[in-house]
C-alpha cells in the first residue's frame, strides 16, 4: 500500500506540472486583461505602470517560471481584479461548490443505485423497461436547458423554491454553510436535482447491468438452488458484488462534479468555485482561472487515490501494486 501510494505521488507531481504547463500558456495566450483594467482614458504611462505591476511586461516564459517557482511556495498568484491571493478568492468559494456536489452525490446514490436495483432485477417487466427508458432524459437534456426548466416550473409557475442564490448561511468554525439551514435547503435542492440528474442516469444503467450480469452468475443460482431469500440474495451476493464499478464511477464523478458544475452555478446564480471561474474568464482574471484548473486537477487526483484504495478494500482480490515476474 504504501509502494502504491508513493508511486501515485510521484505520477501527480508529473500530472500537476503538465497541467500547470498547458493551461498558463493558454490562458495567458488570449486575450489582454489590460484592456479591462485600466480605463480607455489612462495615460499611456498608466498603463505601463499597471501592465509592470502585473508582471505582464516580462517574457512569457518567465512568467511561468515566476509563476512556478510562486507555486512551489503556496502562492499560486493574486487576483486582476479582487486583489487578493487567488487561491485566498477560491477558498472563500469552495464551501458552496462542496455542499452542492456532495448533496448532488447524496441525490445519485439515494435515486440511482435503487432504481438500478430495480430495473435489473425486473428487467423484461413493464417497470424496468420503464425506469430504463426514462434514464435516456438524463444523459440527453442539456444541463443548462434542464436548470431553466426547473426554475420555470418550480420558481416561476409554483413559486415552492427560489430561482437563484445560497440563502440564509451559518458559520461553523470559519465555514459558512447553507446546508443547516432551511432557506439554504430550499437554494440548494434545485441545482442539486439539476447536477445530480445525469450522474443518476450513469449509476442507474450501470447498477441495472451489473444486476442482470450478477444474477446469471453461478453463485447466484446456487444460493437460490439452496433455498436463500430473495432479498438476501440481492445484498449479500448481487449487491455487494456491483458495489465494486459503482463506487469507482461515483468517485469519479465527485471529481466531475466539482470541475464542471460551472453550468449549474450560472444558471442558479450559486456562488462557488463554478461560477467564479466564468466570471474570472470574462474578466481575464488569468491567475483565478490557472489557480482554479490547478486546484480541481490537484482534486481529481486525491480522489483518484481514494478511490483506488476503497476498491482494494471492497474486493480483496485487487492488488494495488502488480507484483514483479
């Protein structure tokens, strides 16, 4: 564990680099944020000065190093346009972006592992071949279309749920959470339902193949030859075993989740990582944006990590490490 553990270090070090590389040349190839910061009356010699205060006189190249070296130390750069540390700006931000995607992974679990169950096991039944075909809805209405939709018929037409926003937050040792309190449950079950509705249609086809391959499984038959209950077949010896692809995807998807719920942000107005992201990108806001990507890659590969350990630790079978020939 620890060999493995150490290996995947080493192989995200690599991977933070090659990502720090790709995105700083492209963001910082387009676009001028000068253009934006300093008004179109400045002097010339006002501009100058701003454009040296930025950095932004000096070699590409060299900003990178700069910016690397800055890195190293923690510092990954300080915001165009708020003027403090962009990962200080993110962090403020990240609290909204977690408790949307973790009620978004509750919704996939609670909905689609059951529903997956269901169909599989009723499979050439009118109700499985109906929960099947209603999955198709959630991997072919667009993300933004289905969060206007929901606004339309719950904020507009029924008035049950407000449109947009966090709501009333409490602050528990430094974090504000929406999460604890009614109205911010009331702000956070629409983009929930909105980022959670294709991840519920994934773990729903995947948890229903999985069942229908199970049951044709040998194991399978023999406990139900012995005369097992039906429903202790289903957990012990159907479930349990599709457990296993289940939690890699759901912990893929958290990873996901949390890089694009950029869409579900601006269409409900949710102030988190998301949409400070798009409004950094139209702002030019170069060290927001490369310290954002940084931060969500750095996220994706601990979850990776986790991942890969809870799969050992669901199926002794699989080895972390491959041992030598």
């Amino acid at each position: 564990m620890a060999l493995f553990i150490l290996r995947r270090l080493i192989q995200s070090l690599f991977v933070l680099l090659a990502v720090s590389v790709v995105v700083f040349f492209a963001v910082y190839a387009v676009g001028d944020p000068i253009e934006l910061l300093v008004s179109p009356e400045a002097s010339q010699a006002a501009r100058e000065a701003m454009i040296a205060r930025l950095g932004l006189d000096l070699p590409v190249w060299q900003q990178y190093i700069g910016f690397l070296w800055r890195a190293l130390h923690g510092d990954l750069g300080t915001s165009f346009v708020h003027g403090i540390p962009a990962i200080e700006l993110i962090v403020q931000r990240i609290p909204a972006t977690f408790e949307l995607v973790l009620v978004a992974i509750m919704l996939t679990c609670v909905v689609g592992i059951p529903l997956g169950l269901v169909a599989g096991l009723y499979r050439d039944e009118y109700l499985g071949r109906g929960i099947m075909a209603s999955s198709v809805l959630g991997f072919s209405l667009p993300n933004f279309w289905q969060g206007m939709m929901l606004i339309l018929l719950f904020a507009v037409w029924l008035g049950w749920l407000p449109a947009t926003g966090r709501g009333d937050t409490v602050t528990v040792l430094g974090v504000r959470l929406s999460i604890l309190t009614a109205d911010g449950w009331s702000h956070l079950i629409m983009p929930a339902i909105n980022l959670a509705l294709a991840n519920i249609a994934l773990v729903l086809r995947l948890t229903a193949s999985g069942v229908v391959e199970a049951r044709s499984q040998d194991y399978v038959k023999f406990a139900r030859a012995k005369g097992v209950k039906p429903g202790r077949i289903v957990r012990r010896h159907i479930l349990r075993n599709i457990l296993i692809p289940v939690v890699t995807v759901i912990g893929m998807e958290f990873g996901s989740l949390i890089a694009y719920s950029t869409i579900t942000e601006t269409v409900f107005a949710w102030p988190g990582m998301g949409k400070l992201l798009i409004d950094s990108v139209y702002q030019l806001d170069r060290p927001v944006v490369v310290a954002y990507v940084m931060l969500v890659t750095l996220i994706f590969v601990v979850i990776n990590l986790v991942v890969d350990i809870l799969y050992a630790a669901l199926d002794p079978r699989v080895q972390l490490v491959t041992p030598a020939q």
